[in-house]
C-alpha cells in the first residue's frame, strides 16, 4: 500500500489554495504537508517582513503623488490598467496601484 495524498493530487504544493476538508478530516500525511507548507509560509512572511516593507513603499509613493492634479491620477490609473491587461502583477505594479488609490480616496 503506497502513500496517497489527496492534497498533492488537488493543489499545487505552494499555490496555498484552499482545500474543502478542515484539517481533521485529512489522512495524516495531508496534515503533514498542509501544516508544513503553512508553517514555512508563515516564517517566510516574519523572514522577510514582505507586508511592511509594501506598506511603506506605498506610503511613500502615495506621498509623492500628493501634488498631482486629480486628471494627471486619473490618467495614471488608466495607464496602470493597461499595463495589468498586458503584465503579470508583481509589487512595483502593486505599490502603484495601491498608492494611486490611497492618494485619490484623500487618505494620503
């Protein structure tokens, strides 16, 4: 009898998608692998303080859009949704958005 595993067969091992059963219902080496996934996850996080770093760059981006002219924020958000059509999203894209966003709602 070989191991199966209907966590692996299901997700890709890091795409941290969400499994239908609660973690009691899983075999034992469904656990082994959610839990160990989700501790490495978590540690990465705390390692590299991904959120922080983020929310300050957006801080700061927000900061520097403070003097533009609604029109000109507009006109950068339509060239942001443009660049979304044709890009995958990675963080300067993120901060961007987010900025823009944050500066155009008077948060900023």
């Amino acid at each position: 009898m070989g191991l199966r595993s209907d966590y692996v067969a299901k997700k890709p091992l890091l795409s941290g998608g969400v499994i239908e059963k609660t973690i009691a219902e899983l075999n034992w080496l469904d656990r082994l692998m959610f839990s160990t996934v989700y501790l490495i996850k978590k540690l990465w996080h705390k390692v590299s303080r991904r959120d922080l770093k983020l929310t300050r760059k957006i801080i700061f981006r927000s900061e520097q859009l403070f003097l533009l002219r609604d029109e000109q924020l507009y006109g950068l958000l339509t060239d942001l949704r443009k660049c979304l059509c044709c890009k995958s999203l990675d963080d300067n894209l993120v901060i961007e958005r987010f900025a823009i966003i944050r500066e155009m709602s008077g948060c900023g």
